[in-house]
C-alpha cells in the first residue's frame, strides 16, 4: 500500500510481510516506512508483529494521522516449500523446481459470504476479529482496539469500507451487520488527543449500503448510494 501525503509530499509504504515458508502455519506481520519527497528513508522502517494476534482476521492501519487508512487481512493460499540444503531460510522462488518441494494449503481465519449475503465462520473459533490501530510517527502503536466480531449478534465486514479525508482530517466508513439482519455504518476517525474514535452512525438499518460506489463532496462529506429491495436512493454525511 502506497498512501502519498498532499501536506509535505511525504509517502507511507506498508505490506503483509509473511514468515519464511517453511511449516504449515508461518505467521503474518505488517511492514511500515515512511519516504520524504525524494524518496529517502525519514523513519527507520519497522515491522508490527501484534496485528493479527488474539483471533485477529483484518487490520485496519493509520499512521500518524497523515496517510490514509489502510487494510490488511490474512488470506487463505497455497503455496510450495522447496528443499534446500544450504543454511538460509531464504529460498528463490523466481524460478522454482517443482522435483524439489511440496505444496502446502494454509487456511487462516477467514469471512465467507454465503448466497444470502450472511458472512459465515471461516475458522474453528469462531467469527475472526478486526483490528483498529493508530501508529504515531515513530510507528509505535498509541491507540489500538479489537473487535472480536460474533456472528449471532454483531459483526463488523471489513472488506465492506471507504475511506475520505475532509479537512486534511482523515475519516473511514465500514459496514456492520447486527442481529435479524440489520445493518449500520461504523465511522473511524482520530481526536485532537491523538486516539481512535468510533461512533455508529444514524442510518436506516434495512438498506444495503454501497459503500464501494460512494462520492465525495469536497471539504464536506460524502454520499452514498443505497438499495432495499425495489427500492434506491441516496444518504448524505457531512463532516461539521
């Protein structure tokens, strides 16, 4: 992920980093730099090793307020591990001998959505949770929070999200979905005291929001499409 800062130029790099593939469960960190305008270092990069501790399935990630939000989320994959006999961990899989390894199929907790739109367990315990952390600009976590999503009573789907920036101040939208299949939208944001706030907006919980189709209003807010049933429209959020 590349988020570039329109204030100083600045551009925050982060990715899924994953351990060398050498057993069946190899654990997952994310990596985070910052470059200048030129493209120079300005903080030694470092590597979040927590994110996806406790049951943890999806993170959403802010770093110092100046990039845009970010996602990361563990992913069910195959892949082959090769045989090697030398003493390094690391192994060229640029241009693999398939005589000379194994595949294995690592499966992470993960959402499923079923035919009637319902999000299923994808792991053994349950429902995987979401993570929400804020990262100052030394990359140390100053505000975190983790919601162990529950099937049966709430659940917040964390590839359902937009992300908007109204007055250089940075703001996320993700879906929720609650109990009798009732729905709502879950703003993340930061204060003035440098921590995540959370506050449930006011929406009718009977249409399906489409946040992926969203529009800006510039310096205002944002509006959204939605549907239920036969019918359409339109839901304005304005930032005071």
């Amino acid at each position: 992920s590349l988020s570039i800062n329109n204030e100083d130029s600045s551009v925050t790099v982060s990715a899924l980093m994953t351990e060398p593939r050498a057993t069946t469960n190899p654990k997952q960190f994310v990596f985070v730099s910052r470059l200048n305008k030129i493209l120079v270092e300005e903080t030694p990069f470092t590597i979040l090793k927590s994110q996806f501790k406790k049951n943890a399935g999806t993170n959403f990630l802010l770093v110092d307020a100046r990039s845009e939000w970010m996602q990361f989320s563990l992913k069910e994959e195959s892949y082959t591990v090769y045989n090697n006999n030398t003493n390094t961990v690391y192994q060229d899989v640029t241009m693999p001998d398939s005589s000379n390894g194994y595949t294995i199929k690592r499966i992470n907790p993960v959402q499923e959505k079923t035919n009637q739109g319902n999000y299923t367990a994808g792991a053994r315990n349950g429902m995987p949770g979401v993570r929400f952390s804020l990262l100052n600009k030394d990359f140390k976590i100053i505000s975190d929070s983790l919601v162990g999503n529950t099937r049966d009573s709430y659940t917040i789907i964390p590839d359902q999200f937009i992300r908007f920036k109204v007055k250089q101040k940075e703001y996320m939208l993700v879906k929720q979905q609650f109990v009798k299949n009732s729905r709502g939208l879950l703003l993340v944001n930061t204060n003035d005291a440098g921590q995540l706030i959370y506050t449930d907006i006011r929406v009718m919980d009977r249409k399906d929001y489409l946040l992926t189709q969203a529009q800006m209003i510039p310096q205002k807010g944002i509006i959204i499409p939605f549907t239920r049933k036969l019918e359409a429209g339109l839901v304005k959020i304005t930032m005071e």
